[in-house]
C-alpha cells in the first residue's frame, strides 16, 4: 500500500546522501575559499576570469569559487541557490550529471572570458544560471512529469533571475550570467538522448517491434453496423468517437570585479 512517504528522495537513500554530499562540498569549498580571503586579506578577485587576457583564463577554472569579501552577501545569495540546483542535478539526473555540471562550469567560463569587460568577473551565478537553464530546457525535452515539476519549480523560485542576463547592475557580471544561461542550454541538447527519458506509450512500443494493432485509431461519424437499420432518412446522425474493430471495417489504419 502507497503512503505519503513513497516518494522519490527516501526510495532511493543512496543517491539522496551522494547528491547532498556533492552539493554540499560545492558549497563548502565556495566558503572555505571566502574565509581564507576574508581573513588573511589575500585578494584572490585576482584568480577571477579576466577577459581577453591569457592569464585571465585562469580565472575559469577558479573564478565560481571566489567571492567578494566587501559584500557579504554575494556568497550568501549564491550559495542556496547553488546548494538546490547541484542537488537536483545529480539525483534526477545521476547518469549524466558530472559531464553536465563540468560542461557547464567551464562554458560559462569560456563565454565570461570571450564577451566580458576588462574587470576580474568572480562568483558561482554563471553556473547557478547554467544549472537552472539546463534542469528547465532538460525537462521540456523529456517530458517527464517528474523532470517537468522539477523545472517548474526552478522557473518559480529563480525565475526573477532572467533580468541578470541584461546589462542593469553596475558591478554585476551580466555575461557571466548570460554565458552560464547558454551553457545550460547547450548542455540540454547535447545530452537530449541521455539520462531519463520518458516513458512509451504502449502503441510507440508496439510500432518499434512491428506488431500491428489489434483495433484502429479514432474515426468520427462511426455508426457500429447493428444501428445503422434503426436510423431515418431524416434522422441526424451523431459523431461517435471511438476505436474500429478491423473485424468491422477489414481495413489497417493509414499513419500520420565584477561579481556574477
């Protein structure tokens, strides 16, 4: 018998306690990273992406975990976001979700570096927007209600983020935003045919093994043969949707520092 408990985070413990684990590793070395700068003064904004310049490259590589030790709230406003979207990454899509996550960390960077400004770009949002881009695309695409949920939500907690791909902040990098948004876009397509994917429907099944059906598709103005005598010459006869029995018809249905 069903109950409320049936659900997917506690049918599968496993993968709930490695998709925590993982999210809150991200999450730790992004402040374990911000205290060592914080406290011993070390202006690591340096390491951050620094575009157009070779030793800027760096900065893809290091810049999601750096954050700016004059606002506090920086890494605050990155760090739940981070924690929920890595989560959900790698229980719905464990399969896939270390190839994404890391294809998404480093075209984020890559597109900072090609489009920003000559300004350190540091902070973990162009991940965060790969990461919500990719979970909203993944879930269209498969349409699985689970995966679509999960996108739904993502478009109603972080929906407002949408304005950060736009140059309206001063000291905001816009295209870091903008870079991990078409990151996750990219990385939706190309692992479309991967991971979960949704169900058959039992004639798709049917079509793949070559087994004809046993009734055809939905026709209008079907009268079963039995009721076709009962009817006037004046009597208006009513659309009747329903399957046709190929004994009935005898025929086969036809086929149609700057901070992100």
């Amino acid at each position: 018998m069903g109950s409320v408990f049936d659900i997917p985070i506690l049918m599968n413990r496993k993968v709930t306690r490695i998709s925590f684990a993982i999210s809150f590793t991200i999450v730790l070395l992004m402040w374990l990273v911000f205290i060592m700068d914080y406290t011993f003064d070390l202006n690591w904004y340096k390491y951050g992406v620094r575009p157009g310049e070779w030793s800027g490259l760096i900065g893809i590589f290091t810049s999601p975990f750096l954050h700016s030790t004059r606002d506090f709230g920086h890494i605050l406003n990155n760090s739940l976001p981070a924690f929920i979207l890595t989560w959900l990454l790698f229980y719905h899509y464990r399969q896939i979700a270390t190839k994404t996550y890391l294809l998404i960390f480093f075209l984020s960077g890559i597109g900072t570096w090609v489009l920003g400004n000559p300004n350190y770009h540091i902070g973990m949002s162009g991940v965060i927007y790969g990461l919500t881009s990719f979970l909203v695309i993944s879930g269209f695409f498969r349409k699985n209600m689970r995966v679509a949920a999960i996108s739904l939500f993502v478009i109603f907690i972080y929906g407002s983020m949408i304005w950060g791909i736009f140059p309206i902040k001063v000291g905001v990098s816009w295209e870091g935003h903008l870079s991990g948004l078409f990151a996750g876009i990219i990385a939706a397509v190309i692992f479309k045919q991967k991971g979960p994917q949704p169900k058959k429907m039992r004639y798709e099944i049917e079509e793949e093994l070559g087994i004809e059906p046993e009734l055809e598709y939905w026709k209008e103005d079907f009268v079963p043969p039995h009721k076709e005598e009962s009817l006037g010459e004046h009597h208006q006869p009513k659309i009747v949707y329903q399957f046709i029995p190929k004994s009935v018809t005898g025929k086969k249905a036809d086929k149609n520092t700057k901070t992100d």
